[in-house]
C-alpha cells in the first residue's frame, strides 16, 4: 500500500472513522448491559491493534499520552461546566478528603497488597497504586444515566466531585513516584509538602483564570455564536497549560475553571454546554481506542493473575476500607458509604497515567501498563454490571419519568434574569389535574409549552395539566422555590 | 383563604424527636391523624412520601411543604412541626430543615389545594417569622404565631 500523502492521511481517517463509528453505535447495547462504554472502546482499540484483526501497528506511548492529557482536560472540563454550585456546596468537603487523603490511601494500601501479595519491588508497587487510585467521573456517570438510575443528591454529588478532584492527586503522585524512580532517588517527606503545593498552585491559578475567563465571555462581543466555543476551548487549554508550567496541578486547574464558568452567566450557555459534551464523547471515544491499540494481548496473558488479583484486591478491599475511613466524620448512612465504596469507577485515567512511567524509561514499565489495564477493567466491569442492582438493593434510586418528545431551549448571547423549568407531571404533583388558571404562579411567571404525548399544547386558562404531561414554565430566579413545590418533578436535561 | 380553616392547634408539634426525612412525614401524619379521626396515618404518610419522590417540598430557608392529595377527604388539613436541631429534608439550598407544615387535599380541590401552598410558602418567606416561630416552645405559642401572621397579608 502507498504511504504518500494524501493516501496516508486518508486511510488513517478511514480506519479511525470506521472505530469511531462502530464505538458510537455500539454504545448503547453497552449500556443495557451495564459495561461502561468506555471499556466497549478499549476493548474495539484492542481488536483493531497489532495483535488483534486490525493489525494496526502502533505503539507511540508519547503520542498516547499526549492525547490522553487533552481528552482528559476536555471531559473535565465538560464534567466542571455541568457541576452546579449546590452539589459542590453539599459534596465538596467529602469529596476533598476523598479526593486527598483517600487516594493517598488507597496508592499506599493497593501497594501494599502487590508487595505483600505478589512481590512486587516497594518502587513499583507505590506506583502503581498511585496510577489506579483514582476513580472516573465520565465512566460512574455513563454508568448511572444508561441504567436510568437518579442518585439522591449528597450521593451523586460526592461521587462526582471525587472523581472530578481525584485526578490531580493521582497525577502528581504517579508523576513524583515515576520521576524518582527514573532517577533512582529515594522517596522522601517532600512529596507530602510537594503535593500541597502542587495542589495549592492549581487550584489558585484555576479560580484566577475562571474568574478572568467568565469577564472576559461576559464582555466580548464576537462575530461568530461559534467563536465562543473556540474561546471556552482555549480557556479549557490554558488552565491546563500554565499551572501544569508553573509546577501546579493542571488538571485540578482545569475542573475548577470549568466549575467557575458553568456556575457563571455564559453567552450561548446551552449551545456551549452541548458543544463541550460533544468534545468530551469524542475525547473518550479518541481517547478509549488509541489506549485500546497500545494494549498487547500476549503481554496481558503474562499479569492475567497478578491484574485480576490486584483489580479485585482494589474493589472489594481497599477501596471500602477507605471510602469507609474518610467518610466517617460526615455522617453518611451506611448503606451510602456502601454505594460510594462499591461505585468508585476506575476509567481512562489510570491507563494514561500508566503510560508516563513507560515514556519515563522507567523498567518494568510495560508490564506495569499491562496490570494496570487489568485493574481497570475488573474495576468497571464488576461495579458496571452490578450497578443497577445494588441501587435497588440499597433502595438508593429515584424513579425517572420518560423524556419528552420535543425539547425547549432558548439560546441567548446574553444571560437572561429569567428560568425555565422544564417539569414532569407525575399523579402526585400538586398541580395534576387542575386547569392552568387554578395554579396560583407567582407574578411574571407563567407555563410557556405543554407537551403531551407527540403533540406541542399551546397553554390556555382551561388547559388542564394531566400526568405524564411535560411542561415548561418561565419564572424569576427568585421565585423558583414555589414553582418547584407547585409542579414536582423537574426534569434532567 | 385563612389557615386557621385547616391547621387546628392540636396538629401542631411543638418539637419534633424524628431525624430522618422519613421520621418527619410519619410524625406530621400523625399529627393529621390525631387532629382529624377518619385520616389513616398510613395513608398520610405514602401520599406524601409520593410527592417527595418527585423532588424535596424542602423550599430552602429551614422551611418544607410536604403535600399530597388523597381520597375521601371533604376539606384541606394540615399539621405543623418544628424541629430545632434540624433534619436533612434534601432541601433545594441543601440547608438542614426546621419548619415542617405539611398538607393532604381532597382528589378534586386542585385550586384549593394549590392556593394554600403557594400562600404558606409566602407566610415563611418572612425572616423575623421564621426566627420567632423557632424561639417558641408550646404548640399554643406556634399556632398563635402562625395565626398571626396569617392575619397579617
């Protein structure tokens, strides 16, 4: 086959067309089954690989990692500008020590276990439990949404802060770790005060560029409704870029811009919002099939035993004791530590950082990405498929009512003082079954659209509200509290 | 409307010993039960747990408005609970919860029944209502309060 271009160019977007789309399409038998999509990636990666029916050749660890760091920024970033305000106020002080001294632990525990259990050297073992320590937002969040499940909010809002914080953590331990031993330097106290520091760095220069970057969308005035998303793209970059230069946390950096603007007013808000989701699908998908290609088959056979030991060792033990251990001073109830310890999703995450120590040189680090693999995968396909079940069992779910046939949106460059609620009616809202001009609505607000069953209703005094009607009401921001008590349920976007 | 026509002063507990979300509707439909004969607490209680399903009535500020709708009844009634320690009610602010007014409706009273929501939810909008209803300790004191201001808009 000819390798000039632009053949070159044309078959590489024929063949990651083709996994692209095969990944897209099969996403949601993945999720009636309860497999995170992600794993359904990796897993079409490894069969395109060199040793798979594909026989893509690739092995670029650096071009790997490179594309892992902006995947990573990109669902971040997508993951901080759909975290409301209320669920950091309710999560974030658990989450933090989740995020902290629960990954901490569960590195120090996880190498523990591989020295102890399957003799790895002390070096190794502390990097690998620093590369698997923390969970995925992405990868909890698919799983929850695709099996219909609706968290109470403490839960869920934990859950996602854990995983949107843990990663910075878990980067600066593998890198420190992986710099020493490329180094052959020992361990010392300085990667305790580095860590703070790390962090420190990135969370200032975070709150610093989300501040100037909600200014300067709130005061630009562009052309194009589409220059605004190459603005919040490149503000996604930056808060990587400059901490990580300066010796800060670049991905806590990043969570925390996103969590500044998504709270903030946004020109175009619900068209960036769609936009950075769609960028994050197409990292984890980019992402998911490029590591799938770095994995060898044959070179899994070899830690088969010593993963799956470690990937169980990581789910059933450690991460309950730690869930279990941090959460003790914020008065959960149990059956909720249960859920958080049994739903830590490992993802992407792990496999990226497990491809540093390979760039590093360090020795033995292909075997590590191999573990590492293992662990992933025992650690999304037990909670994955479980997930629905231990909901139940635990009593823990919200039913969710079906989405509605139409979708009402207003895309606005201006932040507008103004609400719309988008509602269910369910038998038990207070409003079922009275006429509009029955529902005393605050003044200035009002029911803009009704949509019930494949038909739009355009809202008169005598319509009269049925269950299993979708609507859509306008209010103050104010005056939320009373149309929310009014109507019930709201609806997820 | 006057909430006078459906609070009477036994439905009101002046403390509160539940702690859970779940403690609270069962203690509030005891109360309904115990002020007007013939309101099964059983029943009281899925009602309104139905309606929390949907989404906290926990409307922010230390304030909730359990509800629900239930047959046979011939007229809107009410009970009111306080408790000053505070429960997690899964407010919307995310806040603990103190003041508690819980209402059941007929099946047909929509209007009725939404008018008194949307007036109670306005009564304890009122900060220095709220303050004084917490400092209160006898179920007379809280009725008269709430009287009070009730009489007041």
């Amino acid at each position: 086959m000819t390798t000039s271009e632009p053949y070159a160019t044309a078959l590489l977007l024929v063949i990651f067309g083709l996994l692209m789309a095969v990944s897209a399409v099969f996403s949601r038998a993945s999720g009636r089954l309860g497999v995170p999509v992600a794993l359904l990636f990796l897993i079409i990666g490894m069969i395109a690989g060199r040793e798979g029916v594909g026989g893509v050749a690739f092995d670029d660890y650096r071009f790997a990692f490179r594309l892992g760091t902006v995947a990573l920024t990109l669902i971040l970033f997508d993951g901080g500008l759909n975290t409301p305000l209320s669920a950091v106020r309710e999560g974030a002080r658990p989450a933090a020590v989740l995020a902290t001294v629960g990954v901490a632990a569960t590195a120090l525990l996880v190498a523990v276990g591989a020295r102890m259990l399957f003799g790895l050297e002390w070096m190794h073992a502390l990097l690998l439990g620093a590369v698997v320590s923390s969970t995925d937002a992405a990868a909890v969040f698919a799983v929850l949404r695709s099996s219909g499940i609706q968290l109470k909010r403490r839960v869920g809002a934990t859950l996602e802060l854990e995983s949107g914080l843990n990663d910075p953590m878990a980067a600066i331990l593998t890198l420190s770790l992986t710099e020493a031993l490329s180094r052959g330097e020992p361990l010392t106290w300085h990667l305790a005060l580095e860590v703070g520091m790390q962090l420190a760095m990135g969370g200032v220069l975070g709150l610093g560029i989300g501040y100037a970057g909600r200014a300067l969308l709130t005061h630009v005035r562009l052309p194009a409704a589409g220059l605004y998303a190459v603005l919040t793209f490149s503000l996604a970059f930056l808060a990587y870029g400059l901490p990580t230069l300066v010796e800060g946390s670049g991905l806590l950096s990043v969570y925390v811009v996103a969590v500044v603007l998504g709270n903030g007013k946004l020109p175009y808000r619900t068209g960036l919002i769609r936009i950075h989701d769609a960028l994050a699908w197409l990292s984890q998908v980019a992402m998911f099939l490029v590591l799938g290609l770095l994995v060898f088959p044959s070179r899994l056979l070899q830690v088969a035993w010593l993963g799956v030991g470690l990937g169980l060792l990581l789910g059933v033990l450690v991460r309950p004791l730690v869930v279990t251990l941090c959460l003790l001073p914020f008065r959960f109830r149990w059956k909720e530590v249960l859920y958080i310890s049994w739903v830590g999703l490992r993802g992407a995450v792990p496999i990226i950082f497990a491809t540093f120590p390979v760039l590093a040189g360090v020795t033995g680090a292909d075997a590590l990405f191999h573990i590492v693999f293992f662990i992933v995968v025992v650690n999304s396909l037990v909670p994955g498929t479980t997930v629905k079940w231990v909901t139940h069992r635990l009593g823990l779910q919200a039913h969710v009512p079906p989405a509605p046939q139409a979708v009402l949106e207003i895309a606005s460059m201006k932040d507008l003082h103004g609400d719309v609620l988008p509602f269910y009616i369910d038998e038990a809202s207070a409003v079922a079954g009275s006429s509009l001009a029955d529902i005393p609505l605050p003044a200035g607000a009002t029911l803009m659209l009704l949509v019930r069953g494949d038909e739009l209703v355009g809202p008169r005094g005598d319509t009269v509200l049925q269950p299993q009607d979708h609507v859509y009401v306008f209010c103050r921001p104010e005056d939320r509290a009373l149309v929310q008590l009014l109507f019930g349920r709201l609806e997820e976007e | 409307m006057k909430i006078a026509e459906f609070l009477s002063p036994q439905a009101v507990i002046p403390e509160l010993t539940a702690r859970t979300k779940a403690e609270v509707l069962r203690e509030l439909s005891q109360a309904l039960s115990r002020a007007h004969a013939g309101l099964r607490v059983e029943r009281v209680v899925e009602v309104l747990q139905e309606r929390e399903k949907l989404g906290s009535t926990g409307i922010g500020e230390g304030v909730a408005i359990p509800h629900g709708k239930l047959g046979g009844m011939v007229q809107l009634q009410a009970s009111f609970g306080l408790s000053r320690e505070g429960v997690d009610f899964d407010a919307i602010d995310g806040k603990p919860t103190h003041l508690f007014f819980a209402l059941v409706a007929p099946e047909n009273s929509a209007g009725i029944h939404l008018k008194a929501l949307a007036r109670i939810s306005r009564l304890f909008k009122n900060p220095v209502f709220r303050a004084a209803i917490l400092e209160a300790r006898t179920a007379e004191d809280i009725y008269r309060l709430i009287a009070q201001e009730d009489a007041k808009a």
